[in-house]
C-alpha cells in the first residue's frame, strides 16, 4: 500500500515513542518512589534508577536525532565517529552487544549515515540474547559514482528478524499495511533500495546495503 509523507512521519513518531516509553516511564516511577522514600539506602536506589534511565533516555534520543532527524551539522556530510558513538550509546542499554567499527572513512553522507544506522539498530535489536555486532563501511571513489557500501553482521547465541521487518528490507512496503516496527526498515528501503538479509547460520545473521549518490543533470 503506498505511504504518503505524513503517513510515514506518523510511523517514525510512533516508533519513537514506543522506544522511548520505557526509559521515560522508569524515570517518572523513580520520582514517585524517591517522593515517598525514607530509608537511605533505597533513596540512593531510586536515584540509581534515576541515573540509569536519564542516561539510556539520553542515549536513545542522541541516536534518534543522526538516524531519523537531521543531526550533524548543516552540510552534506556526517562525522563517523558521531555515527560509532551514537550506536555505542544505544547498544550500552539493555542486554549486553560488543560493537566492531570497520569504517574506515571519516565521514558519511548524511543518507548512507541513516542506513548504516538503522541498520545496526534493526541488527541490534535482532540479538535478543546479546552478542556481537560488526559493521562495515566503505565510500566508492568517481569509478563507481561514490556509492557506499554497507555490511553489519549480528552474532549472538539467539537471532531473531521480524518477518515484516525482513519483508520490509527486502521489498518496500509490499501489499500488507505497514507498522511502526517496520519505519526503520522502510527508511532503509526507500534510500538504499533492497536489503540483502541472510537467514540465520550459525546463530549469524548479515545485512549488505547499497547506497548511490543521485545523478546529477
């Protein structure tokens, strides 16, 4: 079914929500349960609760804002080191992934910036037991008209991809209607075309993505 532009800026706001419901609401419960509390030591559990869920908050709108919005200045070109230490932030969160950085350039532009990270959220949250997460990058030179490729491969003891998310990465919206689950799958897809996903192997799942400048003239 097609997407219209504000059907799809309902999608990615939804999605943020959801994501962020959780931290938010552990912040809001902490502050209730400091209200009440007298005893020293679960005062100082509640500010731990506090601190955790100020930081994981913090953390995911960093990365919401390079991913989604547009973070990173005002040219065409972001930072890799902003992009590593944004999904460094997201994955501290949660159940535990060690992050490989194999990009070698230091900047990106902005749109393969949004698919190399949405990618690696899509991969991370596909490791529901934890694991290891590797992502590669490398920018074309003028021979092949600067297109970058992308490759994140996901390790864990268990890997799960939702199979809307999978159909999503490799065809677009489809025929079904399409979820809040999925906006991060169809931003991949409509700026890097079809995904290449692998069935899980070896508790190992691979994401290859492509991204082309536009043409110009």
């Amino acid at each position: 079914m097609p997407i219209t532009p504000a059907d799809f800026a309902s999608l990615l706001c939804s999605r943020l929500c959801h994501d962020l419901l959780s931290p938010v609401g552990a912040l809001n419960n902490g502050l209730e349960l400091l209200a009440d509390e007298t005893d020293p030591a679960m005062r100082q559990r509640c500010l731990d609760l506090l601190s955790e869920s100020a930081k994981t908050s913090a953390n995911k709108l960093k990365f919401f804002r390079l991913a989604f919005g547009a973070a990173g200045g005002f040219g065409e070109q972001v930072d890799a080191r902003e992009c590593r230490a944004a999904i460094e932030g997201l994955l501290s969160s949660g159940r535990k992934v060690e992050l490989g950085w194999l990009v070698e350039a230091d900047t990106l532009p902005k749109p393969a910036a949004k698919v190399l990270l949405n990618l690696a959220m899509i991969a991370g949250d596909a490791l529901v037991r934890g694991g290891r997460l590797d992502i590669g990058g490398e920018v074309g030179g003028e021979e092949n008209g600067g297109q970058v490729e992308i490759v994140v491969r996901a390790e864990g003891p268990r890997v799960i991809l939702d199979p809307d998310i999978r159909r999503t990465l490799s065809d677009g919206e489809g025929d079904e209607a399409v979820t809040p689950r999925v906006a991060a799958a169809l931003l991949i897809h409509t700026l890097a075309g079809s995904v290449q996903v692998s069935e899980p192997g070896d508790n190992v799942m691979l994401f290859g993505a492509a991204w082309q400048p536009p043409t110009s003239g």
